[in-house]
C-alpha cells in the first residue's frame, strides 16, 4: 500500500481501495483516495490491526536556520529517509507542533531536498532529541511531555543525563563501583581544598557540559603548587587560596564535579577513550557500535571538537575487552531507566587505566552520529527495530 499527502487539503490518503489504514497513536483514519495523478507516493508497512507506524523527531524550532529547524538536521535527515524507506512515516516536529489545532511537521522531500511542513497523525513514538537542557527544564517542556502522556505517545529518552546524578546512580547500585572514579559535587572552596589534597590530580567538569566544553584539570605539587589546566592555556598558582580567589566566580556560577584524574594508558603518546553505542532490545541492552578517539593537540579530552582523532577499535579489540564493554553498557542502561525513565538509546564515554582497568566518563542520552559509517548503518537499523518493538511489542521483527 502507498499513502501520499494531499496538499490543498492537508490530508493523508491511501491508493488502495476497500482497505482500511489507522496512523499513530490516535488511530487516525487514513482515508482511500484514488485521485493520487502527480502526487508522490510512499510505500508503507501494514502493521497488526491495519496500523502503519509513525515516528516524530522532537526538537526545537530555530529561526535562523532556512528550515525553522533547530538540532541535528543530517540525523534527522539520514533517519526519516531510512524509516520511510522501511515504510514507517518519520517526521520532525518541535515544541510549536501542538500550539494549533492538529498536529504539524516537518516530512523530508528526497525529491526538493528539503523539509516540508505537513499537517501529520499523531505519533507512536516520539524520539526525544530536544538539544537544548535549559528548554527541557523549562515548564513548556513539562507540558508538553503531560500532552504526550495523554495521548499515549511513548517518549523515547526522557532527558539529557546530568553527571552527578549518572555517577550517583551508578555508585549507589554498586556493581559498577569499579568502574567509577572518585567523584563530588564542587559546592565550596573548602570541599575542593580536601579532594585536591586526596587525589592530588583531578578534573573538574560541568555536571550539564558535552563535547569537553568546559573541562579543566588541576595538578597539587609536593610543594603545594597549582597548575591549572583548561584545553586552549595554562596557569600557575602558589596556592590553593590564591587559585580559588581567582577563579571562584567561573567555578560557582554553574553546577561543577570535581573527579580523580585517572592516570590514562596512552597510544603513540597520546590518551584514548572508547565510545560505545548502545541500543536496548528484547529486554536487554546492546552495544551496537564501537569506537576509539584519541588526543592530540591537548591531553584533557579526546573529543573530536577538541582536536581529537578517529582510530580503529579493531586495532585495540579482544574478547575479554568486548565483555567488559557489554557487562558495563548492560548494567548502566539498567540503572539509568530505573532512576530516570526508558533509555532506548545511549552512548558512553569509557577511559582506560595503565592496568587495563576500565572508568565510566559519561553516559549521552542523545548521541550525536558517529563518524565510522558502519556504526551508523547499525544504528538506524536498531533505532527502526526497536521503534516497532514499543510500539508492538508481540511482533516478531525479522
């Protein structure tokens, strides 16, 4: 069966005579319509009880942009193009989309080039990729995650993960204690003062940052001298009390963790982190795409942004490496659903010690894409799979 758009009427049809078609969570009736001459037509998969499946993109709306649309364009892209591909509807919408009466979005023409502003049914799944933290705190936000409740719209990933309270719920469960490194909530001069004496080299990180924007490190000498280190400069202080007076103000104006500095194994002279992507399916999570970047114009941060480079994880790979990459993505996404709500989708940040010792750095609800194609080849497959999975749960996918 094929729908089209109709676009003096703003209405769904289907070319398929005497059948019938419900869309989204609604079951809005998508109505027969054999006046189809010039329209483009999309194929679609009939789901249990004559469903097709649609997928809205959540984001927010971006002015400056030609499409009006904010976030990640070419994952949205790359993904509505798959899912039409596989016969489901994909559609971007953002938090203006329940502002009017029916329910708008955004359609990506592979024919213009560009996205097109449809009236849309209701979705099934609504994938969270909301890029701002401050819009999802907002109470908009929070109304709009109560409307989608309502209509039983399942949210796929509720939020961006703060790094305090990934650590804190990961210590408390206590499986993954090893893998943590000592970590505390930068509150007060006189708390840092203590940690800095503990673990003598440590980073400080936004608990709300990505991308290693905002990271630092502070070294304590033996003769208790700071060296304080951001990606771009250095700086040296004679003394704790003289580096807080200077930067207190930058330190305190937003929410900072201050962890040990675990002393990294380096390749060529550079550290490396793993990047794993995970995906859950069939009651399991699953590591669904692994990577490694390295350092190379600084040794605070592997992150692309931040001068990083690609290597191939083959090239690190084994089997005892690839089980404690599935055993920690496996504990994580357990804890993290029971104490912040599902997470379908996630990728983390590992680090590893001299000894071979593995450390959780971050955990990203909203993965950006991954510069290794296979890796996202793997992830639009999962994200289609686990997007029937949710929403039919007794279907057996092929």
């Amino acid at each position: 069966m094929n729908i089209f758009y109709d676009i003096p009427t703003e209405n769904w049809y289907h070319n398929q005579e005497n059948a019938e078609l419900f869309a989204g969570s609604a079951e809005e009736v998508i109505s027969y319509n054999k006046e189809h001459t010039n329209q483009p037509l999309i194929p679609i998969t009939i789901f249990p009880g004559n469903r097709m499946l649609a997928v809205g993109i959540l984001t927010v709306s971006n002015p400056k942009k030609e499409s009006g649309l904010g976030g990640n364009l070419t994952l949205f892209r790359d993904l509505s193009l798959y899912l039409l591909k596989h016969g489901i509807l994909a559609y971007v919408f953002t938090e203006k989309a329940l502002h009017s009466e029916s329910m708008r979005g955004y359609v990506f023409s592979s024919i213009s080039n560009k996205w097109i502003e449809c009236k849309v049914p209701f979705p099934d799944i609504v994938y969270n990729r909301i890029p701002s933290r401050s819009y999802e705190a907002s109470g908009e936000f929070q109304q709009l995650i109560k409307f989608l409740k309502e209509y039983r719209m399942n949210l796929f990933n509720p939020c961006f993960i703060d790094k305090y309270v990934m650590f804190e719920a990961l210590m408390e469960e206590g499986s993954l204690t090893n893998h943590l490194p000592p970590t505390m909530v930068l509150r007060n001069s006189g708390c840092l003062d203590a940690f800095l004496e503990t673990y003598r080299h440590i980073y400080l990180k936004p608990c709300k940052g990505s991308q290693g924007k905002g990271i630092y490190t502070i070294i304590k000498n033996d003769d208790d001298t700071l060296l304080f280190n951001s990606l771009k400069h250095s700086e040296s202080f004679p003394d704790f009390a003289s580096f807080w007076e200077t930067k207190k103000r930058e330190l305190l104006k937003r929410s900072y963790l201050a962890q040990q500095a675990i002393i990294p194994k380096k390749l060529f002279g550079h550290r490396y982190d793993y990047r794993i992507l995970v995906h859950y399916e069939k009651g399991f999570y699953k590591v669904t795409g692994k990577a490694v970047r390295m350092s190379q114009t600084q040794e605070i941060t592997t992150h692309t942004p931040q001068g990083g480079k690609i290597f191939p994880y083959q090239d690190l790979q084994s089997r005892s490496l690839n089980r404690k990459l599935a055993k920690i993505a496996q504990k994580s996404g357990e804890i993290l659903s029971k104490k912040i709500g599902f997470l379908g989708e996630f990728s983390m940040d590992i680090g590893e010690d001299e000894s071979g010792s593995l450390f959780i750095y971050e955990v990203n609800s909203k993965p950006m894409q991954f510069d290794e194609e296979e890796i996202e080849t793997n992830r639009l497959l999962h994200l289609k799979n686990l997007f029937i999975e949710l929403t039919f749960p007794s279907l057996t996918i092929k």
